[in-house]
C-alpha cells in the first residue's frame, strides 16, 4: 500500500504547470485517464507507480476535451501568468498510445502558435510506439521529441522497463535513427538489487548506440522522486558526469539532471 501512495497519478488532460529539471516551466498534457496509468512499460522506478496498482476506471480525454482544456488554461496563463517555456506530453503513462494522438499533437501546435508562439511542444514517450507511422510523423512535427532509451541489455529491459507487450529492441534503434537527428534520447541511470546500469558493461555499448542514433541531445537523470520500488539508489553525481562527459566526447549535446 505504501508504494501506491507515495506514487503520483495527475490530472487530466491538463495539469501544472511545474517546474522541470530538464525543460523549464512546463505545462503538462496527460493523454491518459485522470484516475489511472495506462502504458506500455511498467517501469520498477515509474513516479506513477505499478500498472498493476494503477488501473483506471476512466476512460482516455477525447481530442475535443484536450484542445477545450488546453486552449482554456492557455488563456489564463496569458492574462495571469506564468508564461509557460514548454507544452509537455507526460503524465500517467505512454501518451503516443491515444488513438488520436496525431492529431492532438496538430491541435496543440495550432493553440502554441495562437497563445504563445516561443513555447516548444515535448513529448515524454517510451518509444515502443514510434514505428508507427502517424506517431512518427508527428513526433517529427514538435520541438522536442525525446525518447527513452534505459539500455541495450534485453535483460536489463525486462526486469526495469518490463515491457507489457512486443519490444523488439533492434527495431526500436533503427526507429530512433529513423528520426534522423530530431530526437533526444532520454536515459535512466540507477541501482538497486540485481539492477544497475551505471557500469561499463552497460554504459559502453548504450554510447555505441547513441553514436549510431545521433540525437540531437541526450538527457541522462536518476531517481529523483519516490519509486514503486523501495529499493532502488540515485545514480552518484561522478558517475552521471562520467557518463555526460563521454556523450560529449562523442560529439552529442548531453545535460545531466541529478
């Protein structure tokens, strides 16, 4: 019980804004149920909690209900502040998932233009949904398409992202090259019993990887809210600056959050 209550569920479709690590005053636009997670991971370090603890009653926003609410908190961020610096897609779950989701991203883009035009649209995905070409088309038409990638170690994937369907990890690569430098990959770094990617078994191959990708950045974080799993430790600031350094010895754009 305690993990579930530690975890966080946001509103939806609209919540914020908050002040994010990476990007700044953030208005968050949560494609999934108000009341539950619905993704296509289930992480062990999710801020949101197990899928399985999570489940939602409610059903998806429409695309309707997302453009009313949006353009409606638009309006009062313009008359009353604070301007926002990013549109953010996150919230409870994989936002690529809604069936509309092309066309939400379309919707957003337009009401950016119309309130505030030097916002950047971000979408946080898992990136299980990319091959998809409608999602890959529209992640091609906002600023900052950012994509997790935790590894290149299937067993690491499947014991912390745990994948609750098909994930075909070469595909997924040649996804993100697909992007063809519009993309920024997003990593986790952490530790915990039987788990830590932070070592040079891991690390090495990941930065072969990105090389062969080549992002327009790399953002690489640890834990830094409360997780389903107790067990698990922040990656070391040494450690996250090793890593940082080498992704730009590579000649890639990399910021670090702690």
């Amino acid at each position: 019980m305690q993990a579930v209550m530690s975890t966080i569920i946001y509103p939806s479709p609209i919540f914020g804004p908050v002040h994010s690590r990476r990007l700044g005053v953030s208005l968050g636009i949560n494609l999934l149920p108000a009341d539950g997670k619905v993704c296509t991971f289930d992480c062990i370090y999710c801020e949101c909690g197990f899928n399985a603890d999570r489940r939602p009653t409610l059903p998806l926003p429409t695309r309707e209900q997302v453009a009313a609410a949006l353009e409606a908190r638009l309006k009062d961020m313009l008359q009353n502040g604070p301007s926002p610096d990013v549109l953010t897609f996150a919230g409870n779950g994989e936002p690529t998932i809604h069936p509309q989701f092309a066309e939400i991203i379309d919707d957003t883009l337009q009401l950016r233009d119309r309130y505030f035009p030097k916002a950047r649209v971000s979408v946080l995905s898992n990136a299980t949904q990319i091959l998809r070409p409608e999602v890959h088309s529209a992640l091609m038409r906002i600023d900052n398409n950012i994509q997790k990638l935790d590894t290149v170690s299937r067993a690491y994937i499947n014991k912390v992202d745990r994948p609750t369907g098909h994930y075909d990890l070469e595909n997924i690569i040649e996804g993100l090259k697909a992007f063809q430098g519009h993309v920024v990959i997003q990593t986790m770094f952490m530790k915990g019993p039987g788990v830590d990617n932070t070592g040079e078994e891991f690390v090495s191959p990941w930065l072969q990887t990105v090389e062969y990708i080549r992002p327009r950045q790399v953002m690489i974080y640890t834990i830094d809210r409360e997780t389903p799993d107790k067990t698990l430790q922040k990656a070391t600031h040494e450690q996250l600056d090793s890593i940082r350094d080498r992704v730009v010895a590579a000649g890639i754009d990399c910021q670090a959050s702690y």
